[in-house]
C-alpha cells in the first residue's frame, strides 16, 4: 500500500546522480556514480540494484516491472496511490510551450526523477542517460510519444539552475 511520505530536505547539500532510461545507460556508467545517492528512473534500477531510490508513474497495470523491480532495496516512490509497496508523491504534470499558442503537459519518469533530486535538498544533480538525439525536429520519439521531452528537460534544468541547483548533464 502507498503512503504519503515528505522527504524534503533529507539529502541536502549532497550530490545526486539520476539514472535515466536512455540506450547509453548501462552498468558502468550507473556504477561510475555509485559514491552519490543514486535515483532511478523506472526501468533503469536494472543497473544500479543497489541504488537509493526507484521512481516510477507506471501502476499496476504493468505487472511486469512490479514483479521484477519487487527486489529493489531501495526506496521505491510512485506518483499515484495504490496498493502496492511504495511511497506515493503527487507530482504535477510538466508544462511546456512548444510554440505560440501551442504547449503541452506531460509526466515522465525521468522528469519527476530530477524533481525528487531537488525535493530531497540535491545541491548537485547529474543526469545519466538523458540522451539527446532521440528524437525528430519536433521533440516527438515516435516509439516512445513525448512530444515536448526535450523541452521539458531543458527547463527543468534551467530552472533548478536558477535556484542553485547545480545540473550536469553526460
């Protein structure tokens, strides 16, 4: 059953790492970080096991990753209440403007990845696998449907900048 759990703060002033789902994350690259709390962006806790924290927007709908991620030592946060065994924190959608007139909202693994980072106090936060060039002229990944991605990436990060966040992202 989820529960509603403030972690605000709690890893203040310490550096972050966010795993991301991109092709470039692999086991090393996840294990380079492994001296920094480590968040996972849903299916990417396959290479940091032993990571703090997994977040996740995908319910139980997806019986598969709750069986497979059901291991996972660490923190396991979900953006919505249900009955399985994790922290529940509402998190909005990212609001994006794409062009005059045209603007998107979406949620994203990855996204509320980073904003747990900066929830949690992260005075650093690196981005791992948040790969660039997924993606057609218009933000759009055919396979995956994010239109406006990218842009909400870009102004996460410009964001958390402008509050002092310091953001890499490799």
């Amino acid at each position: 059953m989820t529960t509603r759990w403030d972690f605000s703060g709690l890893w203040a002033g310490e550096t972050v790492a966010v795993l991301g789902g991109g092709p470039s994350m692999n086991r090393a690259l996840a294990d380079s970080v492994r001296q920094y709390r480590r968040i996972c962006a849903r299916t990417a806790f396959r290479f940091a096991p032993d990571a703090d924290m997994l977040v996740t927007l995908d319910g139980p709908q997806d019986a598969e990753f709750w069986r497979e991620s059901m291991d996972f030592g660490g923190i396991r946060v979900i953006g919505f209440e249900c009955d399985e065994d994790a922290v529940f924190l509402p998190i909005a959608h990212e609001r994006v403007t794409l062009g005059e007139g045209h603007g998107v909202e979406l949620r994203n693994n990855g996204l509320v990845a980073i904003r747990v980072a900066a929830m949690m106090g992260a005075a650093k936060i690196l981005l791992l696998g948040f790969d660039r060039g997924l993606y057609d002229a218009r933000g759009n990944n055919v396979e995956i449907g994010f239109l406006g991605l990218e842009e909400a990436t870009d102004a996460i990060i410009a964001d958390l900048r402008a509050r002092g966040v310091e953001v890499e992202r490799t």
